[in-house]
C-alpha cells in the first residue's frame, strides 16, 4: 500500500508550525518567514518559483525529497487560504498562483464543500468534509499507487497522527521561540514509539527529525 508522508514541516523550539493572526497578507500570522527561511534557500523552492538557483548540502538534499513519489496531498483549509466559515471569496484559488506546485490532485478538508478547481501544471482542488479515513481513502485513489502527501498545516497533521495515518514524518526545528501559534504537538503523548527517528542538524542551524514507521519499510 502507498504511504502517508509529511515533508518540510517546520516547527519552532517551543512547537508551533505558525504563528498567530493569520491573514491575507500574512499566511504564517505574526511568525511571517522566519520558520521557512531555510527552505527559501534550497534548489527545491527555486523550482517551485520557476527560477534556477538554491544551494547544496543537507538541507537541500532533503528538502527536495517532498515530490518524489507523491501522487496526492491532503491539506487543511487554513493552508489553502484565510477565509472562515461559508466560502465568500470563489475566486481564491491558493496561495500560490496560476500554476501551484503540488501538480496532483489537492483535497482540501473543509466543513464547507465546494466545486473543484482545476489549475495549470496538473494541480486540482478538491474540497471534501471528511474524516481522515475518508479522506485518504480519496486521495490514494486519485494517487494511483503513489504516496500521499499530508502538507499541513499544524492541526490536519496533528489530526492525521492521531488516527495513527502516517508513516514518514519529516519535521525541521527551527532555532526560534515563537510563542503563540498553532502547536503541532499537543494531545500526541508517545506518538514518537511508533517510528525509529534520525536527526541531523546543518549549518544553516535547523534539526531535521525523520521518523519512519518501522513496517513501512522507509
């Protein structure tokens, strides 16, 4: 069977994956870039921007991991955009343009379904009011035998660990306290027992965590 993964999911030192006050024109709250600014460094994010560049090393080699092998990601709403409640807004389409970087379909989990949008690149939007189980059963469908990627934010990656749904969890700890925020970790008591889990900290002074679950075989 595929495998549920999670990449590049940055976290603070004290466990927040974002900050507080999400908006238009802070998708991250009152943390802006500082728990990416990393990745912003990497080969893997001048690609995704179209443009040539990003460096070597450690935290190149494992950034550009997060596409290999994935036929499908699962997102909370909060990760596709700010909007609350009833969809206001139809045309928002993400955060990230005509040509998103997924180039898979996208279920967005939301209590407000809504039609799918299609964009460039091979990336569709589909907006389902699932349960996790439910909503990887969609998504390894659509995925064709691939993996299926669980691209966050926080609370939809906490939700899939909890219902034990996850087999390879890569998570960089950024040297920052932030604070405030949304945690990744609360409620998840002892989910580390479930995986054998590496560590390697770079120069740029991130940690990257990578917790495999044993049976899944990497």
């Amino acid at each position: 069977m595929s495998r549920v993964r999670v990449h590049n999911f940055s976290v603070s030192l004290d466990g927040f994956a974002t900050g507080e006050g999400q908006s238009l024109d802070a998708p991250f709250g009152h943390a802006g870039g500082r728990l990416h600014e990393w990745f912003f460094q990497t080969r893997s994010f001048h690609e995704m921007r179209g443009e040539s560049g990003g460096g070597a090393g450690v935290d190149d080699a494992v950034a550009n991991t997060w596409a290999t092998g994935i036929g499908a990601e699962i997102m909370g709403r909060n990760k596709f955009g700010p909007q609350r409640g009833p969809w206001e807004n139809h045309e928002w389409t993400g955060w990230w343009g005509p040509n998103p970087p997924f180039h898979t379909p996208v279920f967005v989990l939301t209590h407000y379904p809504r039609p799918s949008v299609e964009m460039e690149g091979g990336t569709t939007f589909h907006f389902i009011d699932a349960t996790p189980e439910e909503a990887l059963r969609q998504a390894r469908e659509a995925a064709g035998g691939l993996d299926v990627r669980i691209g966050g934010g926080p609370s939809t990656v906490r939700e899939f660990l909890a219902a034990d749904l996850i087999d390879h969890l890569h998570i960089v700890v950024v040297p920052m306290v932030l604070g405030r925020g949304v945690r990744l970790w609360d409620g998840l008591e002892g989910v580390d027992k479930r995986f054998g889990i590496e560590s390697v900290t770079t120069p740029s002074g991130v940690t990257h965590i990578t917790m495999r679950r044993a049976e899944s075989g990497g």
